[in-house]
C-alpha cells in the first residue's frame, strides 16, 4: 500500500479497488459493528485546522475500531493560536510517536508539506479547494453498493465546483474507475480547466437528470466564494436545485449524493434529502468503514485482520 495519501491519484484503480472491498470485508453489511485490534500499538492524530463533523469523527471512529490511540490535537487551544507553524507543530508531534497523522488544512498542499516534514504516514482529509481523497473513496463505495461496475455509469455533479475538493477528487476518482461524468451548474462555478479533467460540462440540469445514475449535489460553499458567482440563492436554487419536481426526472434506481453539510432548500430541498434514493447518510455511515480499510491497509500488518478478526 501507499506510505500517504495526499492526492486520489496517489492510488489506481487496483489500490481503490482493494480498499473497497477491505471495507466491505471489515463491516459486513447489516452486520454489528466489529471492533479489531489489528492497530493496537499504533497512534493516529488527528489534526485538523479547519472546522470539520463527519470527516473528523470518521477518522477518529475508524482509528478506535481498529484499536489504535487517537489523539485529536485541538488547533485552536494549542500553540498554532500563538502562530506556530505547520513544520514545528508537525516536529512536535512526531517527537510524541505518531505512526499516522491525518490532517485537514485550508492551504492546498499542506499536507503534502507536512508528508516531507514527517516520518510519519499522512492522510489528506481536505486541503483547501485541492483534494478530499477519502471522500471520494466512501463516495465510490456507496455507488458501489448499487451499482455492479463504475464502467459507463453516467454521474452529474452538480454545483459548485470551482471551489470543491470533493468534486476534484470525485472527478479524478470516478474517470479513473471507467464513469462518464457530467458537471453540472453555472459557467461561473464550473472551472475553466475542467476541459481537461475528461468530463462533460452543462449548465442545463434538466436535460441531465433523466439519464444520469447518481446525481452528486455540491454545497454551495459561500465561505469561499468572493460576491457574483450566482445573482442570488434563490436564483441558483431554481435553476439547479434539486426539489422534488426534478427528482421525480431521475431513472428509478438512481441515486442522490452529498458530501454535507447540506444547504437544505439551496442545492438540494429538505424532501429530496429525505428520499429513499438519498444516500446522504448511507455516505457518512461508509465513511467509517472506507476509512477503517485505508487505515488498517496504510497501518496495519497484513492477514492480522482475518487472523483476529
Ligand atoms: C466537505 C469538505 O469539507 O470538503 N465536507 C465533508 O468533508 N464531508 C464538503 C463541503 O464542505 O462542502
């Protein structure tokens, strides 16, 4: 397995594979949660510098259930408010022990600095509007959960994606796994090198829905976006949220994604978060298990699961 995982091109399609069916394999569908010692000497800290729910509790769930010790260093509280840099809080922890760290930071590429300051393996979970790999991984799984193959499978990303590492690594991930994506939404929103990125792109969602199997809401994320992308929410909202009306366009086993936070009643209505085909929470339920396979593949020793397991 990889030493780091700072980008989703850091892995190819085999690597990806391994590490969905490793997380199907340690949580079994409907299955009760299992706890595993395969990591029990090891430590992982979590370091986070921008807010975070789902994405750091994943990570701290997933280390706990492989036994490891979790540390969550508190950036705000610590010596970073006194303006310590990256490189010496990172010089600082290694000096703890630390076999992992898992690091989500508002700078694109901070974590790849961090990986050439450190010992230790690093695992991006967001670096700025670049990259959110493990993200992407549960994304794939829950697809995978519906779907037989990526080949050919037709994916609208909808939104905002100029300022969305989500939709970076979603794109790079899915391509890479044979999908046919589409992104979706307001010229102003779509960015101008997504020509290269192999994708479709359209502002019309209405003529999408009907042939897309999974449509992948971004959230309209306002603490980046400087005045004038959209005319107003509500304008974006009418032209390319998704309220029931145009759910009710989707092929009948499509499904509907989101990274969360939602904007209910932006980029997606309340009711259409609450559908059958919402895998909204489905997405933050594989995220543990997508992150305990990353884990125990990066950490652990080979065959310890299934010997203790
Ligand atoms: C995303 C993030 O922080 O990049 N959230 C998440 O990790 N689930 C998406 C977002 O903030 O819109």
């Amino acid at each position: 397995m990889i030493k780091h995982l700072l980008d989703i091109t850091d892995l190819n399609p085999d690597g990806i594979q391994r590490i969905l069916e490793t997380a199907a394999n340690l949580q079994p569908e409907g299955g009760a949660i299992r706890k595993y010692p395969a990591l029990r000497n090891k430590t992982v800290v979590n370091l986070f510098y921008e807010s975070s729910t789902r994405t750091r509790t994943s990570f701290e769930l997933a280390a706990k259930r492989l036994s490891a010790d979790v540390v969550n260093f508190a950036v705000s509280g610590s010596s970073v408010d006194k303006g310590e840099s990256l490189k010496d809080t990172a010089q600082t922890i290694m000096a703890m022990g630390v076999d992992a760290i898992v690091i989500r930071h508002k700078a694109s590429g901070a974590p790849h600095r961090l990986a050439q300051w450190v010992d230790a393996h690093v695992i991006n979970a967001g670096d700025g509007m670049h990259q959110h790999p493990t993200q992407a991984l549960l994304d794939l799984f829950t697809i995978r959960q519906h779907f037989p193959s990526f080949e050919g499978l037709r994916v609208a990303i909808v939104g905002d994606v100029t300022h969305s590492r989500v939709a970076r690594s979603d794109v790079q991930a899915l391509t890479m796994m044979g999908a046919d994506v589409t992104l979706v939404g307001p010229p102003t929103l779509l960015p101008p090198q997504a020509e290269h990125w192999g994708v479709a792109t359209t502002a019309d969602l209405d003529a999408v829905l009907p042939k897309a199997d999974v449509v992948y809401l971004l959230r309209m994320q306002l603490e980046r976006q400087q005045a004038g992308f959209v005319p107003s929410l509500r304008e974006y909202s009418r032209l390319w949220g998704l309220d029931s009306a145009r759910a009710a366009m989707l092929k009948d086993d499509a499904l509907v994604m989101h990274p969360g936070p939602m904007n209910r009643g932006v980029e997606i209505s309340a009711e259409v978060a609450e559908l059958p085909r919402s895998m909204i929470i489905d997405q933050v339920t594989n995220g543990i298990k997508v992150r305990m396979a990353l884990l125990y593949l990066m950490l652990g020793t080979p065959g310890e699961v299934a010997a203790n397991g």
